[in-house]
C-alpha cells in the first residue's frame, strides 16, 4: 500500500517574523534560489577529470595484477610435446583442485582459468575421479573432455554365467595372448591350491574353480599373471558373498561347493527377476529333499547337460547316462557348471518360502515362469 503523503496547508496570514516586520514598517524581501540560472559552463573540465580517473584507476589495476603476479611467483613452464604427466583425482575432487593439481603437474597454467572453463561448459559435477596421463600441449577442452569421459582402464568384464572355459578364453583375449587360455584353465584347476588362502574352498577339493570366479569388471594390469587375475576373482567372490547367510543350505545338506553348484544351475535355469531366482531355487530344493521317482526326485535341468556337451542339448544328450544327466542321475551334477551371480547365490541361500514344499516343476517361455505342484498339472499346461 503506498504510504499516505502528509497534506501541507498554506495559510494566508505571514509568519511570525514576517508579522512582526510587517508591524515595524520594514520592507520585505523575497530571496531565491538561482543555482538554476547560473551560466552554463563547459563539460571539457568534467570529461578530462573523467578520463583521468580512468587512467588513474586503471594504473592501479594494472599495478595491483603485477603485485600478484610478483607474489604469486614466475609463470609456469608448461610441458612441451613429448612429455606427459599423471594426474591421480580424488573421489569428491571439484574443479579448483583438479585445476590445482594440473599446475602442480605443468598442465595448465592457472587453476582459476581451468575452473572457469569448467564453470562456462557447466561440467563441474561431471569430472570422474581416477587416474589420468596427459600429454604435454593438451589444451583445456581436451583435457576436460578426459575428465569427464573418466580414466581409461584396461578393464576386463566377466558376464554372469560364464563357464571357467568362457573365462580362460576372455582372459587370453583380453591380453592378447600374453595369458594363454590353457595357463589361465591350468591354473584354475585345483581349488586346493587357493584353499589354504580362501576358506569358502575348503569343500570344493581339488576340483577347479568352476563357480568360484566371480563375474565383475577387473582392471588386468601388464604384468598380471594367470595366478594374479584368478586371485583377483577369488578375492571379488569372498567380498561379495561376505554377508550372505549359508545355514539355510548348511541345513539342507549343501556344503558351500555345493550350494554354489546349486546357484550355477540356477543361474542357467531362472530369469534375472529376484522372485522367478528364489522359487527356481525352491523347485530344485523340493526335488534334491525327495526319493521317490525321477519325475520328483531328479533335478531334471537340461542346463547341466548342455554344460557337458558345450552345446544347446538334445533331447537324446539330456537323457544320455553321462556324469552331467541330471535326468539320469539323482542330486547335484560333479562341479558347478558356470560362474553364478550374486543374485543366484542369495536365491540359494534363502529359496522362496512359499514355493518351498509346494512346487515341483516349472517351465518358461521368454521372461514368463508357470510352476507346478504335480506331474500332471505340470504336463497339462502343455495340452
């Protein structure tokens, strides 16, 4: 609301002092203000004192930027072609101390002029933490750009459900030979050998390390070895499944080698949906604790065959009596048949309660799970 302004009267009647000089006969005089009558005088004198200003202002920036330059020590040598620097950027780091650390390093000459690039580019939450080598003469934009990219690694990815073979193979691969597949199989061959190291080992005895070599990204140095990149996995095995809880399959029976053998199975037979894991889990549960026919009692998954024939099965090969048959041989197929997610391992370690005892049989089509009590439901959802 605007403020009310005060109302001024004029009375008509002289003041008091004009009163009393009125009473005595005396003249009165007006005064008035004639600062707006005054002659016009020239602007040369406002514009040189302007421009002095200026000049004077301006000395003293320039002065103030030397004095810190002066403080501040000699301009940075920058590295020259040919040369190259490291740059190690913390987890958190902003861009004044990355700018920092590429003075430090004789990357860029001013920290503030690399965060204010970073600042017009609007990228200051996307420079990724890591280890970077820069070229000497890499400018600003390209050095940024790195940064944002993130370090480059010699990564190796192992997929979930990689057989030891699938892994031996992706290992030479990677490392263009340098790691033959056969050294990296050799290696891999008797879990006793890391057992001593590896205590979830101790039942798996001297067979491999089939289901043991967690799938996950590894960084494989130069001089990695078969030996190197196996305790690599070993050591990623033993941190993820850290907080897991074995006693549900410890009181099924299952040593640890054995539970992990019943999550590769799984990780063959269930979808990546955590429910579909856990009742698959449940199924075989229900089948290892029957004896009875095989319809019930076998594991039935034609996954483990396929391990043995390193194909897609045959209706034949599934029925075959070989070691791998889970249709011809009750309980758990001789080793693990691939490398098992987390997610299947949890699945065994604590199966779907309510599919446990009630389901046993299951069948897919894509991503879509029907389970079944009895043979003969499980049968008519095929007519």
């Amino acid at each position: 609301m605007p403020s009310r302004r005060k109302q001024v009267t004029y009375s008509q009647r002289p003041n008091h002092a004009a009163r009393s000089a009125h009473a005595r006969g005396e003249r009165q005089f007006r005064t008035y203000d004639t600062s707006y009558i005054r002659p016009k005088q020239s602007k040369a004198p406002i514009i040189v004192s302007i421009v002095l200003l200026v000049v004077v202002l301006g000395g003293l920036a320039w002065g103030g930027v030397t004095l810190f330059n002066s403080c501040s020590g000699p301009a940075v040598e920058l590295l020259g072609e040919g040369e190259e620097a490291t740059v190690e950027v913390a987890e958190g780091a902003g861009a004044q101390a990355i700018g920092q650390q590429l003075v430090e390093k004789r990357l860029v000459a001013s920290a503030s002029e690399f965060t204010r690039r970073v600042n017009d580019l609007g990228v200051d939450s996307q420079l990724k933490p890591g280890t970077y080598t820069f070229a000497g003469g890499t400018g600003l934009d390209g050095i940024i750009r790195a940064l944002q990219a993130g370090p480059e690694t010699n990564a190796l990815t192992i997929p979930e459900g990689y057989k030891l073979a699938d892994i031996a193979q992706a290992v030479a691969d990677h490392t263009e030979g340098r790691i033959s597949a056969e050294d990296f199989s050799a290696a891999a061959s008797d879990a006793s050998a890391y057992a001593g190291d590896y205590a979830f080992l101790e039942s798996a005895g001297s067979n491999s390390l089939e289901g043991f070599l967690f799938p996950k990204t590894y960084d494989i140095a130069d001089d990695a070895t078969a030996d190197s990149v196996i305790r690599a996995m070993l050591d990623q095995f033993q941190a993820e499944t850290a907080s897991l809880d074995w006693s549900y399959a410890e009181g099924q029976g299952l040593s640890i080698y054995d539970a992990v053998n019943l999550a590769s199975i799984v990780e063959k037979e269930a979808s990546g949906d955590a429910l579909i894991r856990a009742q698959v889990a449940a199924v075989f549960y229900n089948r290892l604790a029957t004896d009875g026919e095989p319809s019930y009692g076998y594991l039935q998954s034609d996954a483990t065959t396929a391990y043995e024939v390193g194909h897609d099965r045959s209706a034949d090969e599934v029925h075959a009596d070989t070691p791998y048959s889970t249709y011809s041989n009750p309980g758990l197929p001789p080793t693990p048949i691939c490398s098992p997610s987390l997610g299947s391992l949890e699945a065994v370690c604590a199966p779907d309660a309510d599919a446990l005892g009630r389901y046993y049989f299951f069948y897919f089509e894509g991503e879509n799970y029907y389970f079944s009590e009895t043979h003969e439901e499980h049968q008519s959802t095929f007519s």
